[in-house]
C-alpha cells in the first residue's frame, strides 16, 4: 500500500468510511472471493517461470474453484446484489512516482486513489462510476487493512492487482484535434522526407496513419496526455459545476497496445512481446481491465476548482 499500484491495497485511513455505490446496477458475474483465488493462482504461475522451480498443484479446493469458474456455475445477476456495493480499490499513484500528476494546490497532497464500483450504470453509462480521492500520505495515521468488497464483480472490471513503474513520454494531439494546415502537412510525404524522420516507405500512401499510430497518442493506461478519440468524434469536456474546460486525469485503457501500434510498448516488455511464449499472453492487457468492447474510460477533472465533480468518457 506504499507503492503507486492498480487493483489495491490502498493507504486508506482507518477512520475514513469506505466509498459505496448506491446506484441502479446492470451485468453480473462470478463470485468474488472466487476471482480473487483465481488471480492468486495466476500470481503464483507468475512467479515460477519456466526452468524455475515447477509450479505447485492445484490443491483440491483451488481446483474445485477453478472447474466451478470454468462451468459458469457461480454466475449470478445483480439482483445477487443486495444494498450498496463497496467500491473496489482501481488505482493508486504517489506524486513522487509519476511525473505528470499535478496534485490540486494547497492541500499538501501527494498521492491520488480511484476506486471503481464494477457493474455498469444504465442508462447514463455502461461503465464503472468512480471515485476520486487525494490525500496526503504522511496523514495517514492507522491504516484500513481489511475494506469490504463487493460479492460480486462484473469480471472485466476486476483489476489484476500491478506495481507501476510509470514512464513518462512526449505525444501528440491526436488528428481529430488538429487544424486543416497540420493535417495537411502530416499527410504530405515528402515533408516527412525532407524532415529525415527515417519514417518506413511503407507509410508512404499514408503518412497520416504513422502519425496516428507512433507518433501522437499513447495508447495505454496513462495520467494526463492527449485524449484517445475513436468511440465518438472529440467534443468540448466542461465542467458540469462551472464550465471551465477540463484537464484529463487518468485514462484506465484496455490494451496497452496492439498489433498497429506496436512501436509503444516499453523497451522492457519488446523482447516478450514479440514472443510466442504463452505465459507472457498478456503484455497487452496487465490490468485485465476491459471497457466496453476494447475502448478506455477516460476520466477529467476541474481545473479551476478540484471540489467540482469529474466526469468519464468512453472513447
Ligand atoms: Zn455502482
Ligand atoms: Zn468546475
């Protein structure tokens, strides 16, 4: 709980109440404590790679989990659901650990919690509702060790438990967002020539689609940056408070990357990626988060005012 991490455990105080949501909820799923046995076996194989010591057997009642999981017989609905659900803890990120992370001024806050409730929200959305909260970590006295959870998860809203070792990287507006002369310029190959941007001559019919693909938007898990358009065109973010425009937060995106866009995965992660080694299957998607059909929740925030309520796109 001392690490900028995603999927908990968070620096909660003790003596501050856990977020609930009392919303309408729509999906179900399986049985949490069920989930949570399955990532911990998936840790466990994580852990022995192979050469290393073997990985121990399934114990009898792991393995009755795993066929009950596998048999679909621990799916409910919500109507399981009964009261308020207890928000899952999603990310937490120390100021020190991600360079771009502005904390709002003056409250002496240096580390930044969302937590998601894990259903979908009919009919205003069919995402997760989260939670926003900052803190300072050193006023943290007595810790919150055991926070309740919800029975029940929709589970491509249940977060692998990462450390994060955050990057800092320099994009782009996406073209969607840029003026008739740019879009002009991007899609005229022989600037990129002139420019020695050493660009493969592949790209030449469409330069514009190098730009979009490895020059101007990151496509993960990523604080701040440019916004990922492509489930609606963009639009103006204001402030439903004050209609100040708003400033992207965080982005909670389903793939850190994909087969066209390869040139962002991390010079760490290139050499697994590009193998066929099935233990490393999923580089592209460490949080095991989905949204939607393979899109990112964006979440904004209030510039002028970080009482005022953020809000979440999909895109
Ligand atoms: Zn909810
Ligand atoms: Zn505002």
């Amino acid at each position: 709980m001392h690490d900028s991490s995603v999927g908990g455990p968070l620096l909660w105080p003790a003596d501050e109440p856990w977020p609930h949501c009392d919303a309408p909820h729509e999906g179900g799923d399986h049985a949490l404590a069920e989930l949570r046995l399955q990532q911990r076996i998936r840790a466990s194989e994580a852990m022995h790679p192979d050469g290393d010591a073997p990985v121990p057997g399934y114990t009898p009642a792991e393995q009755a989990v795993l066929d009950r999981l596998d048999s679909d017989e621990t799916w409910h609905d919500s109507s399981w659901l009964e009261g308020p659900v207890a928000l899952l803890p999603l990310a937490q990120l120390y100021v020190r650990d991600v360079p771009g992370l502005r904390p709002p001024a003056g409250a002496g806050a240096d580390l930044l919690q969302v937590l998601w409730c894990p259903f979908d929200h009919p009919p205003e959305q069919y995402m997760p509702r989260t939670v926003v909260v900052w803190r300072s970590a050193a006023a943290v006295n007595e810790v919150f060790t055991s926070p309740p959870e919800p029975p029940l998860v929709v589970e491509e809203y249940l977060p692998e438990p990462c450390v994060l070792a955050p990057e800092q990287v320099t994009e782009y507006p996406g073209a969607g967002e840029l003026s008739g002369e740019l879009l002009e310029q991007i899609g005229d190959w022989s600037l990129w020539q002139a420019a020695g941007a050493g660009v493969d001559s592949s790209y030449a019919p469409y330069p514009d689609s190098f730009y979009g693909s490895h020059l101007s938007v990151a496509p993960g898990w990523k604080v701040g940056g440019w916004p990922m358009w492509g489930y609606t065109d963009p639009a103006p973010r204001s402030c439903p408070a004050c209609g100040t425009a708003m400033d992207p937060l965080l982005t909670i995106a389903t793939f850190e990357w994909d087969s066209s866009n390869g040139s962002w995965i991390p010079y760490e992660d290139q050499a697994a990626a590009s193998s066929t080694d099935p233990r490393y299957r999923d580089l592209t998607q460490p949080t095991r988060i989905q949204i939607g059909s393979g899109y990112k929740q964006q979440l904004y925030f209030c510039p002028a005012a970080p009482e005022h309520p953020h809000i979440e796109l999909m895109q």
